[in-house]
C-alpha cells in the first residue's frame, strides 16, 4: 500500500473513532415509525446525542419491533432494552399511585395532564413505583373519548351491550356499571378489531384515532372526558449508574418537566389533527352533558381511591395533591 493510501485510511479510520458513540441505547417504543410521537422521541434522541458529544446515540426499535407494548417495562428492567416509551396501566397493578392522574376529568390537555403527572413524580408522591428503572421524563395524552362504529353515545346508558376497547382498569369498571363490556387491548390492535367487529368501540384520545387510524373504522365520537393515559420514558437503571458522571447529567438534562412538556406539545398537536381529520370526513361528534356523566365519573373515582386505601396507599393524599396541582398547572 503507498503512503497515500495508508494516510487515507488512517484519516478515515480516526474519523470513525473519533465519531463512534461511547453509548448506544437501544430505545423500544409501540408507536409507528411514521407517527408524530416518534417524531417527539427522535428529537429527544438527536438534542442528547449534541449534547453528550456524540457519546451516546440512540438506536430506535418502533412498533413493538424490540418488546412488545405489554411488556415494555419488563424489557427495561431486563435489559431486553436499555430504555422505553411505554404505558404505566400496560404492567397491571404495578403504578397503582401514578394512575390516579388517569382518573375522569382529571386534565384537560395532554401538557396539563403531564405537568400534574412529572410534577407528582418530582415531589415523590409516586417515585417509589419506579424505584427498579431510572426514570427520564413521564406524560400524558389528552382527554379520553368514546368513539364507536354504528351507534353514538350520547348518555351512560347507551353503553349498555357495547364491546369497548378499555385503556385502564378505572375506565373498565365505568363501562361496566354501565352494561358495557371492557375488552383489554394495546392500541395497535385495535384497528383490526374494529375492522373484523371484535370491537363495538374504543376509549382514545384524538391523537391516537389518527396514529393508529382508527378514525377510518369508528365514525361517532362523544367527547367526553372518561379519562387521561399516563405514559413513562423510563431507562435500565444499570446501564444508566454505569455511566460516567458528565453523561449522567446530559441524561438528567434530558429529563423531567421540559421534555415531559414537548412530548405533551406532541400529543396536543395531534389531537387537534386527529379532530380536524374527524371533522373533514363528516363525522358525528358529540358534546358532553357532563350533569349525565359526573354520577358516573363520582363512582368511579371513588371505587378506585377506596381500592387504593384497602391496599394501604396514601390514595386521598396524592388525589388531593393531584387536584392542587391540577389547579396550578392550569395557571
């Protein structure tokens, strides 16, 4: 080899050194690939990978390709991957606290609720819940609707006999006391049970009926607030204390209230597409009578504080506390 060629190499060859990540975390998530939310993840991924350097880089498994939805919590902690973007209600019982956010009503938007959600989290109402993973930043979707294929909904009663697709334990015992029955499913399967009839209807925010498509199969939408999906960005907790110390603070700069914030900018976004897309193919879109559906939301909340408490957990208190800041975070 002459001496160019040799200097060739090595030049290119120290350029790759020097560019080669320390870190390469592999990061699962359910949601498609084309989706605005991975979109919101992606730029999560390239701020980080700026500002460590290059050091760490992010390898994207979308669409359940890595975990699947419910069993994203468990890959984390197993290190089947290093972090994930996953539902809290997706691992049963084990966020019981955490969940009391998703209770009816209880925000109005995808940042309110997640400024309620990071910020019970900052104050450790809820940390314990987390202690086997290292949290990066938790939010939440926006309200949570009805939408059906064949029949409105326009009171409680009417759920009566409807096969819902269900997101959270409290929204199944709703639909219970009203006649209906909850299916337990991963937002990726409905489209296809709502297609082959499976499904009657579904309990999502707008966002989702266009990021999973589902506007195509469920054409009348009653908004009502039934309730508000927490969601976690959570890291293997060894991978991350084996970090060195500089990195674990780009890491901590890449957590918390801001980020939880711009993935609720995200959702909101889509919310407001997932409505107009709705809206511009005719759709029935029902307003709430909420003097019909407080009884409804009262007992609900009720059964699952008085559940919480039979548990021995601090339920009334991280409610109360929840409200409070449910007030502030409006301000």
């Amino acid at each position: 080899m002459n001496k160019l060629a040799t200097l060739t190499l090595a030049t290119l060859l120290g350029t790759a050194a020097a560019h080669a990540a320390d870190y390469n975390l592999r990061f699962s998530h359910f949601w498609p690939a084309s989706s605005g939310v991975h979109q919101g993840f992606e730029d999560w991924a390239t701020s980080l990978e700026t500002a460590s350097d290059g050091r760490i880089k992010v390898d994207f498994y979308p669409a359940q390709t890595l975990t699947k939805a419910a069993q994203s919590y468990d890959g984390v902690k197993m290190r089947i991957t290093d972090i994930a973007a996953t539902v809290q209600g997706y691992t049963a019982n084990r966020f019981p606290l955490t969940q009391i956010v998703e209770l009816p009503g209880m925000a109005d938007s995808a940042a309110h609720g997640s400024c309620v959600l990071q910020s019970l989290f900052d104050e450790g109402l809820i940390a314990k819940e987390y202690q086997d993973t290292q949290v990066l930043y938790l939010f939440t979707h926006g309200p949570g609707y009805l939408h059906t294929r064949e029949k409105a909904i326009e009171k409680p009663e009417d759920l009566a006999g409807l096969k819902i697709r269900r997101p959270t334990t409290v929204v199944a015992q709703l639909l219970e006391s009203q006649g209906a029955q909850p299916v337990g499913m991963p937002a990726p399967e409905t489209y296809p049970s709502l297609q082959r009839g499976v499904l009657d209807g579904v309990a999502f925010p707008w966002e989702a009926m266009k990021v999973f498509r589902t506007n195509e199969q469920a054409t009348h939408h009653s908004e009502v607030n039934l309730y508000t999906l927490s969601f976690m960005v959570t890291m293997n907790k060894q991978v991350y204390n084996a970090m060195p110390e500089d990195l674990k603070q780009v890491l901590q700069q890449h957590s918390g209230q801001e980020w939880s914030q711009k993935l609720a900018q995200v959702f909101d976004g889509l919310d407001n597409a997932g409505r107009a897309e709705a809206v511009a193919d005719n759709h029935d879109i029902t307003g709430a009578d909420n003097s019909l559906w407080q009884p409804v939301f009262e007992q609900a909340t009720e059964e699952y504080l008085s559940g919480l408490e039979k548990r021995r957990l601090p339920a009334r208190d991280v409610y109360q506390r929840a409200r409070e800041l449910s007030n502030r975070c409006q301000s």
